[in-house]
C-alpha cells in the first residue's frame, strides 16, 4: 500500500501547481469559516451580555452614553483615559426582567428578586440590593450604544460565511479539474500498457477484466482526489484550527476535545484493517463479474449451440453471491464505524461539558459567549470527522483499485521500437522449435521446416495440431520455448517485434 500510495503522488505531482492552489484556498476557507463563532461570541459577551458591565455617572452626554432618571451614565469599556468616573451603578437580568442597582455588587452569585430587592447569594455570602425595574424603553436606552457595533459584527459574521463559500467553490473546481486530468493521465497510460502487452497475457486475462481496469478501477481513483482527500485534508485542517481557537477560548475546555484526535487514529488504523479484506474481495469479484458478462456476451453462440445457458447462469449467480455477500460485511463494518459510533462520542463529549458547567469550578469562569463558541466548534468538529468516517470506505476502494490498476502497469511489455527495417527477401526457417501455451503441455515439439523466398506454403492439421501457433511465433506473438526462427538467417528474437511486422500481412478466417 506505501508503494500504490508513491505512485498516485507522483500522478498527483504533474499536477501540483492546481492542487497545492486548491489546497491554499481550502484552508482559507476553513480559517475564514471558523472566524465566525469567534466573531459571535464577541457580539453575545461584549455586545449583548456586556450591559452587565458596571456603568458609572458621567459629567455630560457624549459618545456611548445613556440617559436614566435625569443622570448620565456611561459603560466601564468606553471610558477613555483621563475622564473622570462618577458614582457606579448596574443593570442586571433575573429572569426575562432587566433591573437597575444604583450602586455596586460586593460579588455576584445565584440572583432572585422580590419586590424592589435583588438578592444576590454567592461565595461571599448573601447581600440585599434595592433596585428598579426597567422598562422596554429604558431598557433600549442601554443597548442603544451597542446597535452599531453589533450590525458591523453581524455584516462581518455574514461576509466570512460569503468567503468562505467563494474560496470552497474555487477549491472544489480547481480540484475536480486537477483530479479529471489524473484520471485522463492514468487511463492514457493504461491504454498505452495494453498495446504492449505480450497477446498471452490476454490468455489469462479475459478482456472484460481489462476493461474493469481502465473504467471501473480508474473512477474509482478518481474519487480518491475528488472527495477522498478533500475530505481528509479539510478534516485535518479543521480539526487542527477548531482546537487552536478552543485553547484560545478555554484550555479547559479544549482538553475535553483533545482526545478525539487519537481516537479517530486508532478508529482509521481499525477500519482499514478489517476494510482491506473485504474491498480486495468486492474489487477481484466485480471484475471477475465484468470479464464473464463480456465473454458471455461474444460466446453466446457458442453457449446456445452447446446449451450451457444453466451452467453460465449459475456460474454468473455465484460470482454475484459472492460480490454480495463482501458488499454486506463491508456495509455492516461501515455501519458500525461510521454515525453511531460519532455520534455516541459526540454525546460522550457534551455529557462532560455539561457536567463540568454544572459544577461550580467551571460554571461559573466560562462566559455564555464562550460556552456558545464551545458548543458551535464542537459541531463543527464532528462534521469533517464524519466526513472522513464516511470517506474511509472510499480510501480503500481507491487504494485496492489503485493496486490493481498498477499491477497491470508493471506487466512486462514490448517497447514501441522506432524506425524501419529493411525488407527482407522472406526466408523462413523452424529449427527444432518447441512451443507450450502452458508448462509441460507442448503444442509444438521440434518443428523444423524450410520456407524460401516466392514458395507458397500451407498448413494442414486437425483442430489443434498447431497451426494458428506457428503462425503466432513467426509474428512473435509467443516466444518459443526452444529453438529458434529464422528470417533471411535472422533469428527473429533479435529483432523489435514492431519492426519485425512492418512487411508481414495477416488474413484471418473469420468473415
């Protein structure tokens, strides 16, 4: 598998300019996607939640400040240096009210109003403030400074969900492309491989096999650069980004997620072990499969003649069974391994949090904002998670199909010779040549005869006493096995096989 893994580097490689442009833009895109819960935990903690900030008596009107019973006040963050504060007050939720507390808390805790008094129960103990109610219009008074900063907030949160869908599109179309003209290459390459593969190699290989391997296996390559490690790459990226910006939010909290990433290791290095068998299995069926439908296909006169429609059809049924039967373990792997077993980890991750905000270390030292970025990257880690979860399948279908078609590429086969040969006078001589299409089971055994130039020689012999296969080893179709043939006193075998047909002409029997 490192070797199949090289080798579709190294196609990847010609392509690299494209590919290393779609991957810059993917990463912007994750970066300028995940921006966006960074951007509305600002709006909810500073924005929204931040008119629980202390707000202090102002000498006059100004930038930022709010007018309540007759005296202006002013936020503790917008305060510039050097103007003088007043007296502090603050405005705070219990419930769906807001109050107003004309002085300062002493500490906060768990709050409860009755009548005109807030109580505030905490760490410090209990403490009684008079406060007052406000109104809808009062209330919008304090949230008026605020309205402007959270518009350019929301048109920032909305502009990086638009950029982040651009540079996807660009990523996506740079990369189906790049991966398009992989496939084209391969498939060239391939192509190629079978004009110069010796003809008993087909003897071995039924043709729709080949065809399996040039169709089937190569889209299914092409999944691997479309989706395979768009997936995986994302994932990564993702997954690196989510927890830097979570030990940005909260360390402890980013240490509950950390252990995901050697969990989906250990869940990969599983999956491929179990998943390997069994798509090596589902691949050599489907093409056994292809091959049969073609051999069918050209041989059904052979097949009525002969009445063996039964036997072709049961076996064309055992081949499916077993096709079948490989496709639901992989099925049953993937559904064990893929959303149930996310989604229980995810479960198993918010359970935690929840149970560390309840508990009063945590609940009380991580901000709503931050709770709410925590929960919204969570999400969003488990979404490239999936991803790769259900990419898994596919990685090893692309990586079998990879192996299988880099295996027909290693076949020994004949170079394109380039140039001419002279023409020869057509000498011909079979000096004790033996020839077997399979080891012991000699067609030809010690053949020699004589064939001068402008005599017109023919071949008479009962169904398979050897004739097509002398004429196979003159063309150099087959090697001998021993001895040798002679043109013009030339053994045949010194000669490129390209060249040696430039002047041999074939008719064959078939209309």
């Amino acid at each position: 598998m490192k070797q199949t893994g090289i080798r579709l580097y190294r196609y990847a490689a010609l392509f690299k300019r494209p590919i290393l442009i779609a991957l810059v833009l993917l990463t912007a895109a994750v970066c300028a996607e995940l921006a966006g819960p960074l951007v509305a935990r600002q709006m909810i903690d500073r924005h929204i939640l931040g008119v629980e900030y202390p707000w202090y008596e102002a000498a006059a009107g100004g930038k930022d400040t709010v007018v309540y019973d007759g005296k202006t006040y002013k936020r503790q963050d917008r305060w510039e240096e050097g103007e003088t504060k007043g007296r502090e007050a603050r405005v705070l939720q219990v419930g769906r009210s807001y109050y107003f507390v004309d002085g300062p808390l002493r500490f906060d805790g768990q709050r409860s109003v009755q009548g005109n008094e807030l109580t505030v129960v905490g760490d410090g103990g209990q403490a009684v403030y008079p406060v007052r109610e406000l109104t809808t219009p009062q209330l919008y008074a304090f949230y008026e400074p605020e309205f402007g900063r959270l518009v350019v907030l929301a048109a920032c949160y909305f502009g990086l969900i638009a950029l982040s869908a651009l540079l996807a599109y660009g990523e996506k179309y740079l990369l189906q492309t790049s991966a398009n003209r992989i496939i084209q290459t391969i498939r060239k390459d391939v192509f190629a491989q079978v004009g110069r593969l010796p003809v008993q190699y087909f003897d071995n290989l039924p043709a729709g096999k080949v065809v399996s391997r040039i169709t089937n296996d190569t889209e299914s390559i092409r999944e691997l650069y479309v989706n395979v490690l768009a997936n995986f790459f994302s994932g990564i990226v993702y997954m690196a980004a989510i927890l830097g910006a979570l030990f940005f939010l909260d360390a402890r909290l980013a240490l509950i997620a950390l252990p995901l990433v050697p969990i989906l290791y250990v869940w990969i290095v599983v999956y491929r072990r179990f998943a390997s068998k069994y798509n090596h299995a589902i691949r050599s069926r489907l093409s056994d499969i292809n091959g049969m439908i073609n051999e069918s296909i050209q041989g059904m006169p052979i097949i009525r003649a002969f009445r063996r429609q039964k036997e072709t059809l049961e076996e064309f049924e055992q081949l499916n069974e077993q096709h079948f039967t490989y496709q639901n373990k992989l099925l049953s792997l993937n559904a064990i391994t893929s959303h149930n077993l996310v989604g229980v980890v995810r479960n198993v991750i918010f359970l935690t949090v929840i149970w560390m905000f309840g508990g009063s270390w945590l609940g009380t030292l991580v901000t709503v904002g931050v709770l709410y970025a925590f929960v919204d990257y969570m999400n969003r880690m488990f979404q490239p998670i999936v991803g790769i979860v259900n990419q898994l399948s596919n990685l090893e279908t692309a990586l079998v199909s990879a192996e299988r078609v880099f295996e027909l590429l290693d076949e020994k086969g004949t170079e394109v010779a380039e140039g001419k040969l002279e023409r020869y006078k057509g000498n011909v001589a079979f000096e004790n040549v033996s020839f077997a299409y399979k080891p012991g089971e000699d067609v030809l055994k010690n053949i020699t005869f004589h064939a001068r130039s402008g005599e017109t020689v023919a071949l008479v012999g009962h169904t398979g006493s050897g004739k097509s296969s002398i004429l196979n080893l003159l063309f150099r179709f087959y090697e001998v096995r021993e001895g040798r043939i002679l043109i013009d006193g030339r053994d045949i075998r010194d000669i490129p096989q390209q060249l040696l047909r430039q002047h041999m002409g074939i008719v064959l029997q078939d209309p």
